[in-house]
C-alpha cells in the first residue's frame, strides 16, 4: 500500500477506519471513544469535494463538508453549488460552514458548526455565538487530530493507526482537492486542479451561450 494522496488511498484510510472498528461521527456532540470524525475544509473545488464525498458513501461512510461563502474558487450559490449541497445532503454528509473571520454567515444551507479558513491563533479556538467551532474543547485535542495540510501528514498517514485503532478517537481534517486531483506535491496537484478547471470552465462558457466557434483545445 502506497501512501499517497489518491482516492484510492483514501479509500484505504476509510477501510482502515473500519478494520479498526472506529464508527463514524460528527459534532453534534460530544466525542465518545471510538468516534471518527470527518471533516473536510472546501477551499478550492466543489468538484473535488463530491468526488470524495462519493467514495465516503460507497464505503458507508459519512463526513462533515464545511463550504465557503466567501470563496475565490468557487460560488455556492451557483447552480453548481447548489446541486452540491444537495448531492451531499442526499449522501448522508452533513453541510457546515467554512468561514472567514469575522464573518460567520450561518443560513439554513449550514448546520450551525463552523471552521474557520487559515485562521490565525488569537481567535482559532475561541467560542462562537449560537455555533460550535471545530477548533474548541471538546472537538480539539492535539493527540486526537491529524491534517492533510498542504499534502503533508505532520505525524505521517494515519492508515496503520487507524487499522490498529490506536487512537481513543480522532477529528481528521482532510481537503478534497489533496486527493481528487493527483500529483507527487501540492504544486503539481494544483496544476491538475487548474488543468481540469479549464476545460470545466470551458464548459461553462457554452452553457452561457458563448460562441466558442469551432476552436478546438
Ligand atoms: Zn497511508
Ligand atoms: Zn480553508
């Protein structure tokens, strides 16, 4: 088994979840031993995000999907966006916010559970009116929590922990576009992010009746 970042692999990482005999949670309460709690940060690609979030359902699995409002990259309030939330919702994940401090803009697409993007440490774990933050007590815990940030496990892949259930319970944040999107380090990951937008944006172009002549890529 390679550690890479792929579906594939993180297919594995959920197969090892179960071997381990984790169940699947979220932040609607408190963390109990055994709970695995899913949680993506969209910073990039709704693409991305429903291509994880189906392999999650074909595994039985769930997750938390924290969306931005405040994108650069993508617009939830597209009809892409919107058929997002709606293909996640109908796959069983829960939709959160993914905010930009200070603006927490929680309506009724959102479950009232916000992580805040790139946060800076004076308010990361602070308390949110009428939301729960991803970053506080009791969701937070160093020893229970791993990232994938900028394709690099601080403490390595955790497939082999996972397998051997040796965490109590763990909040693991990965990010869609890391594993939808292939390539040996986030820079050439991001240039098949952008590859792939193309021609999505392409597509766009027709559906907004550009005339795109007989140009052909
Ligand atoms: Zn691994
Ligand atoms: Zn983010």
């Amino acid at each position: 088994m390679t550690c890479d970042f792929s579906l594939r692999h993180y297919r594995d990482l959920l197969q090892a979840a179960r071997v381990g005999g984790y169940r699947w949670a979220g932040f609607d309460r408190p963390p109990e031993s055994g709970d695995l709690i899913l949680r993506h940060d969209v910073d990039l690609s709704l693409r991305a995000a429903l291509a994880v979030a189906e392999v999650e359902a074909d595994e039985g699995a769930w997750s938390t999907w924290f969306l931005m409002t405040r994108s650069a990259f993508y617009n939830l309030a597209s009809s892409e966006g919107e058929r997002a939330i709606e293909r996640l919702r109908e796959l069983g994940h829960r939709v959160a916010h993914h905010a930009v401090w200070p603006h927490v803009e929680l309506d009724e697409r959102f479950d009232h559970v916000v992580a805040w993007h790139n946060p800076d440490p004076e308010y990361m774990q602070a308390p949110i009116d009428g939301a729960v933050n991803v970053m506080e007590a009791p969701f937070f815990d160093p020893d229970h929590y791993r990232s994938d940030s900028n394709q690099h496990w601080r403490h390595g892949c955790p497939h082999e922990q996972l397998a051997r259930g040796d965490f109590e319970w763990l909040q693991l944040l990965t990010h869609p576009e890391i594993w939808a999107f292939e390539g040996r380090t986030m820079r050439e990951t991001m240039e098949a992010m952008l590859d792939a937008d193309r021609a999505a944006r392409l597509e766009l172009l027709r559906e907004d009746r550009i005339d795109l002549g007989t140009f052909r890529p």
